[in-house]
C-alpha cells in the first residue's frame, strides 16, 4: 500500500475532479465484498489499468485478525490487514489512506464499505474532529473507566470526554459535507431473514476458525503488546477469548457472535439507509436486495461498455 498522507492534511472536492468511484456499501454478510471485487475485475478488463479496491472498514485494517474480521477475498484490496491490533486506527487515518489511494489511481476506484463513519468520511467533504495529546487521552480513559454504569461503546465515550476536555469545538454535520467524486453507490440491502441466515452461517465460521487468531491476541497481551481498546471488544475477539479464557462455551460464544453481528447489521442498514436516502438526487444510487439483482447487472453491462 502507498504511504498515506499526514490526517490532518486539508484536501477540497477540487483535488478530485473527475476522479470516478464505485461505491457497494451494505451490512456485513450481505455479499458486498465479492461484488466490489467483481465491479473492480470488470473496471480493470474495460479500461486496461488495475482499478483499487479499498476497504472501508474500521476492523479489516488489523492484520492478525483476517478470520474473525472477515478479510478473505478473491482479489488484493488496499487498507486490508495493513496494522497491528496493538496499533490505534482512527477514521481520519483511513479517509487520508482512501484519498491517497483514489488521488493515485488511473483507473475508476471501487470502495467496498461496511463502516458507516468511515463511508462517510471517505466519499463526503466533512469536518473530523482534531486529534488530542497522549494526556488528554489518559484522562478520559480514566474518566471512562470510573463512570458508574460502563458505556455500549467505551471507544466513542473516551473520544466523547477527549473532545469536551480539550475544549474542541462542535464539528458540522458528517451528513452534508459535498460528494468528492463522481460516484455510483449499490447499496445491498438483502431481506432479513436472507441475511440473518448469512449471518449465522458466518458467526458459525468464525467460531470456529477464529480461536488462532484470539490465542494471538492472549500471547501479544502476555507480552505487554496488548490490542487496542476497539478491537478488545469487537465482535469475534471478546467471546472467543472469553472461550480461551474458559469463561464461555464455545457453543454459546458462537450465539453471543450471531446476535451480536446481527445488532451492528441492524445499525448498518438505518446508517445506509440514511446516507442514500441524503444523496438521492445528487448520486446515482442503486438499492437492491443482491449482487444478482438486475439494477446491479445494468450497472456491470454500463461498465464493460464504457
């Protein structure tokens, strides 16, 4: 992967004229990384330059975790495996690492997108909240820690104290900021019951696949490299060091995955339904229910005879 620019570097629509980018966005296990890697081997045959694929998700980038962050693919895509779990991993290092891999590229890029936040910083001209001093950090962990009832999500509590103890002042909408380029998004948005199934197949997979990685993991904090607070309680990593830990039967860290997984695809939906919903108009969108649909075949046919 190409070296990515500082985050904090300033870059207006205007630095991407013209650039072209596919969009496929949806929740997890709808099928939306095959299809990104297909729309890319069709945009490399029709125009003869490799076209990028790059993940826009905030779990794919740790690299010992590929089981249970569901890395696998049928074609190389940028800003997969690329740091380790002990390494922070914040939106504004994948915008800037996404923007240096769309400003580089010769051909069209597909984004294959499965964390909201993460889409919307890529693909809008909006504003990201700065980066605060190492003391500041160790303050509202420490005020995190002390609440009286623990947060769902520890992580964006601690950036929530960082903010309001630094003093920063109050972002714009992640929702109105100008599209950066000319953009297509597929939103693949299966049925519920089509996807649980997925779902639950997938949790099944990870369970059983997945306790190398989660030993890693146990061996890494055993040596003073512990992973980062996000991925100590991402989907996956908790119950099945739970498991190693002899906390959780397997049987029941695979359940604890599966309802787990279908709560954040219940969340990716009412994120991307919101998104498409605020671009209706200004980009052309297509929701369908799955790579076969015939919205997204129209789409490939338009691409092969470009």
């Amino acid at each position: 992967m190409r070296e990515s620019p500082s985050p904090e570097s300033s870059e207006g629509s205007s630095s991407f004229k013209g650039k072209k980018v596919f969009v496929v966005c949806g929740p997890t296990a709808s099928g939306k990384s095959g299809l990104a890697d297909e729309i890319s081997s069709r945009l490399t045959e029709a125009g003869g330059a490799w076209a990028n694929t790059v993940a826009v998700d905030s779990m794919q980038v740790y690299r010992e975790i590929p089981t249970i962050t569901n890395q696998a693919r049928e074609r190389p895509a940028e800003l997969v495996g690329m740091v380790s779990v002990a390494d922070e991993w914040t939106v504004a290092l994948h915008r800037a690492a996404a923007w240096s891999v769309i400003r580089h590229s010769d051909s069209p890029v597909v984004l294959d997108a499965g964390t909201g936040m993460y889409l919307n910083a890529v693909l809008l001209d909006i504003p990201l909240a700065p980066r605060v001093s190492p003391e500041v950090r160790a303050r509202a962990e420490e005020i995190v820690r002390n609440y009286s009832t623990p947060p769902p999500n520890p992580r964006r509590a601690i950036r929530e104290e960082e903010l309001r103890i630094s003093g920063a002042p109050q972002r714009g909408s992640i929702w109105d900021g100008p599209v950066m380029f000319d953009a297509t998004i597929l939103y693949l948005r299966p049925e519920w019951e089509v996807l649980r199934g997925a779902i639950d197949a997938r949790s099944s997979s990870i369970a059983r696949d997945g306790l190398d990685e989660a030993s890693i993991l146990d061996e890494m904090e055993r040596e003073g490299n512990p992973p980062n607070p996000s991925v100590e309680i991402s989907i996956g990593v908790r119950e099945l060091r739970d498991h190693l830990h002899g906390n959780l039967p397997i049987r029941v860290a695979e359940e604890r995955i599966a309802i787990r997984t279908r709560r954040l695809a219940r969340r990716q939906i009412r994120w991307f339904d919101k998104l498409t919903r605020n671009l209706n108009g200004n980009v052309r969108t297509v929701v369908a229910n799955s790579p076969n649909d015939p919205q997204v075949t129209h789409i490939m046919h338009d691409i092969m005879g470009a």
